[in-house]
C-alpha cells in the first residue's frame, strides 16, 4: 500500500528545518504541493531548490531567542494568512556533566529545546483558536524516560515538552487545534553523530538497535500534520527503542 498527500494550499512552519528530519520534512510538505518555511540558525539555501510543485521558504531564525520567534512567526501570517502546521524540530544536545555545566549553556538549552514552543504557542494558538483548525507537532525523547549521562538538559527538555503538548492539546481541543509529540528514536542526522564519538555510533548501529533514517520518520510526521490524524490530539507517538543498559550514549 502506497500513502499519499495532497498539501496545497497548506502552510507548515518548520523550527530547526535547515538539516535533519526538519529538512526532510520541509522537501515532503512541498512535494506534496504546500509550502514548508524552514526556520534554522543555520539556513540551507539550496533546500528551496527543485522543491516542487509546491515550495519552501527558507528563513534564518535562532528560535533561542523569543521575541524573534514571535516576529517570524506573525510574519509568516502576514505573508500567507496563515498557518496550518507548525513542527518543532529543533534543539541542541551539548554533552558536559553536570558540575562541568555553565549555567549559560544550561539556560541556551531550555530557551532553544523548551522555551521556544512557548514563545511560538503565544502566537500559534490564539491564530489557530480563531481560525478553528490548525497543529502543532513537538519532538521528546526516549531520555524522557531514562535519563542520560551528560545529558540532563537535553533530557529535561523532552521530558517538559510532553507535559507542555498535553497541557495544550486541552486547551486546543474545543477549538479544533491539536497538539502531538514524537519520540523518534535515534536517527541519523547531525543531532546523534553531532555528540556521539565513533565507538558509540557503531554500537547504536551494531548492537543497540539500529539508527533509523529521516526518511522513516518524516511519513508519521506528514501523519501528524494532516487531515488523517484529526481525531488525534494529546499523544505521545514513540519509535524508540529500549536502550541496552551497556550503551554509553542516548537518542
């Protein structure tokens, strides 16, 4: 069996849509004939090339800081009216024990991975309360759950933002905006092999349980953010795997 999608007319706002499942993301929606804008600190020009029949704006944006979140965010709506989708894609996974932290790195962790659905839920849900439509996708982690050495804000980002979606999905419900989570698992972009040395990549692939590609968890997010997954709202979908108890790193 074969899914497809039909985008057009649908506006998808991508956090983190430079690299990774974001990019990945940004090129479906736009082959799929909506458009996808990327919003990275590190912008991909060429991911706005052959993007067709649909297209993708690509923006640089460092969602780190709130009020330039919002003033993309409320561009965005100006630009094209609305915004149907909105995918939290990016975060960042510096790895240091705890007594070692700054607590400037601590602080840059929670305002790029947590605090910045916040700033955009400020913009998003009152938009899509009043146009009664609208979703919202955010990513957790399997270190929700586990914990990781060296990873405790990366970790508590993930575990905040379950709680944050379910806490919104309520608010969202009677209005017809929804709100979903996913745990990808461990995948392969800049986010695993950016924080992991060799040795620890090759048990992930080995030995730990595989490392999955973009392509296999970019058709759950086009899930997500369609019209197939209306009647869901509030959940945590999850690909990860149990983490072998040897293994010195996380997802």
């Amino acid at each position: 069996m074969k899914v497809s999608y039909d985008f057009r007319d649908s506006v998808v706002v991508v956090t983190g849509g430079g690299h990774g499942i974001g990019a990945g993301l940004c090129r479906a929606v736009a082959q799929a004939g909506g458009v996808a804008v990327s919003a990275d600190i590190a912008p991909d020009p060429a991911l706005s090339e052959n993007a067709g029949p649909g297209h993708i704006d690509v923006e640089r944006v460092d969602v780190g800081h709130g009020g330039e979140l919002e003033e993309f965010l409320r561009a965005v709506i100006d630009k094209h009216g609305k915004i149907d989708a909105f995918v939290q894609a990016a975060a960042i996974q510096p790895r240091q024990f705890i007594e070692d932290m700054a607590p400037e790195t601590w602080h840059r962790i929670m305002d790029v991975n947590l605090n910045s659905l916040f700033y955009a839920a400020r913009v998003l849900m009152p938009h899509m309360k009043a146009r009664r439509s609208g979703t919202i996708v955010a990513f957790a982690s399997g270190l929700a759950q586990t914990g990781w050495a060296k990873a405790s804000g990366y970790a508590t980002t993930k575990a905040a933002l379950i709680a944050f979606i379910k806490s919104i999905a309520r608010e969202g419900l009677p209005y017809g905006v929804r709100a979903n989570i996913i745990a990808p698992g461990i995948t392969d972009t800049n986010l695993f092999t950016g924080p992991n040395d060799p040795e620890e990549q090759e048990f992930f692939r080995v030995r730990g349980g595989g490392v999955g590609t973009v392509d296999e968890v970019v058709p759950l997010l086009m899930f997500l953010i369609s019209d197939a997954s209306r009647s869901l709202t509030g959940a945590l979908l999850s690909r990860d795997l149990i983490i072998h108890p040897s293994a010195t790193t996380g997802s």
